[in-house]
C-alpha cells in the first residue's frame, strides 16, 4: 500500500473508533479499524524554555516534537559539529544561543529544561550535569551507555528530584495504551512468547549516514567527542557514524532493541528479564564498525505478580536480502497481538473444550464398531455446545493519521515539568530497559548466557 493510498484509507474510515500503523495497515486490506482519539489535554499555563544538547538527527526530530507542544520555547543548542549549529540558525534563527560546550547551556538560568540526544558514551555525564543545575532531563534512549552509569543516573535523579525522562516516546503512544488494556483484560489468555523483529537492507538503515565535506578538526571538537575512550586520530567517520562503535555506541541493541524492550515491559507490567542469550554476526556491512549487522536474542522471563513465565526472541537483520520488514508479536494461549508503532491488531484463536476427532487422528485407524463405541462415548462425555469449532476473530486499532506518539511524549514530560505529575518513563524504567540490551551485548562478544537480577538492574 503506498503512502498515498494508506493516508486516504485511513481518511475514508471517518469516525470509525479504534487503531492501527503502517506496516499493519498493509496487511488489513479492507478490514475495519477502530480509530483512538489522542487525550487533548495540554496546560500551557507556564512557558518552559528547553536547550538541546547534540543536534544530529535525533536533537532536530526531538525539538520538532518538542515545539509542537504549547508553552515551549527553544533558547539554545550545543553540538561538537559547527555545521549543526549554523544548521540550527538556518532553521530557527540567526539569533538562537549556540555552543560547542553544553555546560554553557547548562549555566544558562533562562533554561528550565534539556533535551540530550548526543551520541551514548555521554547520556549519563550530561544528564547528571543537567539535573545537578536544576534542569529538567529528557534523555533520548538507551539512558545510558553502561550499567552501573544508569545506577548514577537513577541516585542523582532520587537525591535532586529533578524531572528526568527517557526518550523511548513508544509507550507514550495511545496505541500502547489500548494494547495494554487489552492485554490486562486477557484478550489473547495466558502470554507464553513474544517475538519481535526489525530487519533491513538499505545503507542508512544500516548507520552509514552522510559525512559532510566540511568535516575536519577545525569544523568539530572531536577530541571532546571522544569524552574518556581511546584516544585516536581525528577520524570524521567515528564521530558521525559512532553507532558503529562499541566505545561510543550500543549497537544494535541499544539502538533497536531498546525500543522493543520498553514496550513490552509497558504493556506487561514487568521489571525484566532473569536469563539472556544472544547470537549474530557481521555479515555485510564491514565498513570498519565492530558491532555486529545480525543479532538474535533470547530472554527469559520469570513469574511474576503481574506476568506469567514466557519467553521473549528479538531479532534485527540489516543484511535482509528481502528489503527488510519489522513486527512485534504478543502470543497467548487465546490470542496473539501483533503491535505495530501506533497501531495493533488481535487474532483471537479460541479452542473448544472439546478435543474433536477424524482428520490426522488414530480414529481412523479403528475398527468400524470401534468407531461407533468411541462416538458414542465421545457424544456423552461432550455436550453439543462444547463441540463448536474453535472461534476465529480479528480486530485491528489504530492511531489517527497524523497522529505522532513523539509528541505525546514531550507533552507527558512538559505536564511533568509544570505540574510535578510523575513522568511516564523515568529513569529506574529507562535502566530496566536499557539494562537487558545492554546485557545482549555482553553476551554477544562474551559467548555466554547472562543472568539479570531485574529488581535490582545488574548481572548476576
């Protein structure tokens, strides 16, 4: 379905109520889709002017989101690139606060609050520098680069009681939202796997993001950008392709699977995971990154008060010679839930209580009166109503077009801001789940299985 014709079916629903997303969308055809209404609920009664610290691709979609939200304005950047910053007045002008050193925004009194979106080695020191001069924090995900940084983050944020969210805008979506009533009202029966995927095959999707021309030690701090890895020679391709990178970056995990994890643990309430098992490979994209393209994980989840024992596989493929393709499947014993960004579906396969008998079957391996004394005994010990088939149903959800889960979230963290409400994804959620990915990649390069203590977010 091109986008074209998905933004008119979406149209032609009218007001239809319920939910639904791209990828899902393709799949339904001409099924009907509730449509959910976002809450339009945004006090701005007190304007909160932001900063934003690293204005690569993620600091410009973090503001765009951000000023969508009434009351906010912007006042400053920080980035290590000066084209970032000339980028920044080019959009949003001349006369906007820029610097190579976030500490001058950070000393700046007519900032309440930041936005961090800078590569992962510096999530914890900047957030930390934030909350400790009064800001409000909202750091993109994972919140942190190592474990034991996340529990710093979590002491400082406890000990300043500054407001502090992390940027996994997912489970401010209205679609998970809905999903996880579903869940708790036990439309799919007992959860026993979920299964994720996110797989591709193009260059950008893969990290190997453009490096300006300009790029050179005059242009970029890149001394600074480094922070207290290794030091090397001035090297452009680190530092706007540092994903690639187990000193700057987290991989795989850290980038895709950290989105999966915070969802599921939105939706079911848990605290994590106790085992963890990954495998993968470098398989195409050999561009000098030591990370791998291929990762296949395994995590255990324990009973719990709020969950069953189930098992959970995610995977990410950016060598996918099919072009790629992503889902997240919840799968019960009643049902499966096949979540999309702001969308999701449930098919519901209910069995009879009766077992049935005939097709691939020992009946048909009896005697004739065999046959006879075993229907007759089957008809006796199953009533007529026990033996219907079993019960096939499919409802599909999604978020109104245009509608953008990003945003929410900001206005969660803004309500935060103003009124003292608790943030939807603070940093004790942010360590549990950046914990388990980053427990992936210990147990990628280690070869081993990785035991996690959820409650209290560290190996075992």
């Amino acid at each position: 379905m091109t986008d074209n014709s998905r933004r008119k079916f979406l149209r032609n629903l009218g007001g239809t109520a319920a939910l639904l997303g791209a990828g899902s969308l393709a799949a339904m055809g001409k099924e009907h889709v509730h449509i959910l209404q976002p809450n339009t609920r945004i006090s701005a009664n007190d304007k909160i002017r932001i900063g934003c610290i690293g204005m690569g691709i993620m600091g410009f979609g973090d503001l765009e989101a951000a000023l969508k939200v009434p009351g906010v304005e912007f006042a400053g950047a920080a980035d290590l690139y000066d084209g970032h910053l000339t980028k920044v007045k080019e959009v949003y002008g001349k006369d906007i606060f820029t610097t190579r050193d976030y500490r001058e925004l950070l000393n700046r009194k007519d900032i309440d609050a930041v936005i961090i979106a800078t590569p992962d080695h510096w999530h914890d020191t900047i957030s930390i520098d934030a909350m400790e001069k009064g800001k409000a924090v909202y750091c993109e995900k994972p919140m942190v680069q190592q474990i034991e940084e996340g529990h710093k983050v979590i002491a400082t944020q406890q000990r300043t009681k500054a407001v502090f969210q992390v940027g996994s805008q997912r489970v401010s979506s209205i679609a998970l939202a809905e999903a996880k009533k579903r869940y708790e009202a036990g439309e799919i029966g007992q959860l026993n796997i979920v299964e994720a995927r996110i797989d591709r095959h193009d260059a950008l999707g893969a990290w190997q993001y453009s490096i300006p021309p300009d790029a050179s030690p005059a242009t970029m701090d890149f001394d600074t950008f480094l922070k207290d890895t290794s030091k090397v020679p001035f090297d452009p391709t680190r530092f706007f392709r540092w994903r690639n990178y187990r000193a700057y970056g987290t991989g795989v995990p850290g980038d895709l699977f950290v989105h999966l994890i915070s969802g599921l643990h939105f939706i079911t309430g848990s605290l994590g995971p106790e085992r963890i098992f990954a495998s993968g490979n470098l398989v195409q994209w050999k561009d000098g990154r030591d990370v791998p393209d291929v990762v296949v994980a395994i995590f255990d989840y324990p009973e719990t008060k709020t969950h069953p024992a189930f098992q959970v596989t995610l995977r990410v493929n950016f060598a996918d010679g099919g072009g790629g393709g992503e889902f997240t499947r919840f799968i019960g014993t009643e049902g499966v839930l096949e979540l999309g960004w702001d969308d999701f579906k449930i098919k519901k396969h209910k069995l009879s209580s009766a077992p049935g008998y005939g097709g691939w079957d020992t009946y048909n391996t009896f005697p004739k009166a065999t046959q006879e004394a075993y229907v007759k005994q089957y008809n006796e010990k199953y009533p007529a109503d026990t033996r219907k088939p079993a019960q096939r149903s499919e409802n599909a959800y999604a978020a109104p077009q245009g509608y953008d889960s990003r945003v929410d979230h900001f206005i969660n963290f803004f309500e935060a801001v103003r009124t003292g409400k608790p943030v939807v994804e603070d940093a004790s959620f942010g360590l549990r789940a950046a914990g388990p990915a980053l427990v992936t990649n210990e147990s990628y390069f280690s070869k081993k299985v990785i035991h996690w203590d959820a409650q209290k977010m560290k190996i075992v």
